[in-house]
C-alpha cells in the first residue's frame, strides 16, 4: 500500500510542478512585455484631419519612460520634443508656428507590438486627426551596398 501511495504522491507532485510553469507563463510573458517597450528609432506617421493629411517622420529616444525626439513634416515643419511612454501608452508634444499662430501638438497612442501604434493628435484644442505608425527598419540591402 505504501509503494502505491509513494507513487501517486510523486505523480500529483509531478504534475503540480509541470502545471505551475504553463499557468504562469503567459501572464509573466505579458508582464514582461508591457515593461519593454522601447520606441527608439525612427518612425512613419500617416496623419488623417479635417484639413488633410500628411506623412511625418518621428525620430524616438526613449530612456526608461522618458521620450525625447525629433518630428519633420511638409505641413508643420521640424520640432523636437518630449514626452512618455507608460507600459503600451505613449504621449508626446511639441510646439510650433503655423501662420503666425502657435500651435502645441499632442500626440497620444497605443502600441500595438513592438514596430506598430495608432491614436489621436489635437492642436491646441483648434482642430485633431488620427495616425497610424510604423517603425522604420534598416533596408539591408542598403547596408550591404554601402558597406560593400
């Protein structure tokens, strides 16, 4: 009787041991992904308003979640600026001159993994759109050219 209940223990310790690291891994996973999100690089906004539409480029550095950055469009020009970024949420704001009127521009979104992100962008509460971002990889086959 002893060998059957040594053996039945040491299969429901088994299977405990080996359950416990399955459950636990995604919600560990997750958590670990929420707390890594890095948007360093450069990035490509698509921006839709009632006033049109436009393609910004948007360098990131990130440090912890601080955001520093420089922003370039056809529309607004350049500007850098600060912002954060707090688990998959990001803001981000600068200010710049559209007609002899000074404007502040708030960018807030969602990553969405770890190269895509959308939201909402507002001027100075004088009119706001929606964006879509990627971020921009190196072309490596550009590389290979340069560095051949």
């Amino acid at each position: 009787m002893r060998s059957r209940r040594a053996l039945i223990a040491t299969v429901v310790t088994a299977s405990a041991v080996l359950w416990l690291p399955v459950t636990a891994a995604p919600r560990d996973q997750h958590h670990a992904q929420q707390q890594k999100a890095d948007v360093t690089g450069k990035w490509l906004f698509t921006v839709t308003t009632d006033a049109g539409s436009g393609t910004p480029t948007v360098t990131f550095t990130q440090t912890g979640d601080s955001l520093t950055g420089h922003y370039s469009s056809q529309m607004l020009g350049e500007a850098d600026f600060k912002g954060t970024v707090k688990e998959q949420k990001i803001t981000f704001a600068f200010r710049v001159e559209v007609q002899g009127t000074t404007l502040t521009v708030t960018y807030s979104g969602t990553l969405e993994g770890a190269d895509s992100m959308k939201g909402t962008v507002e001027f100075s509460g004088m009119g706001s759109g929606t964006f879509t971002a990627k971020r921009q990889r190196a072309d490596a086959g550009a590389i290979e050219r340069a560095s051949g």
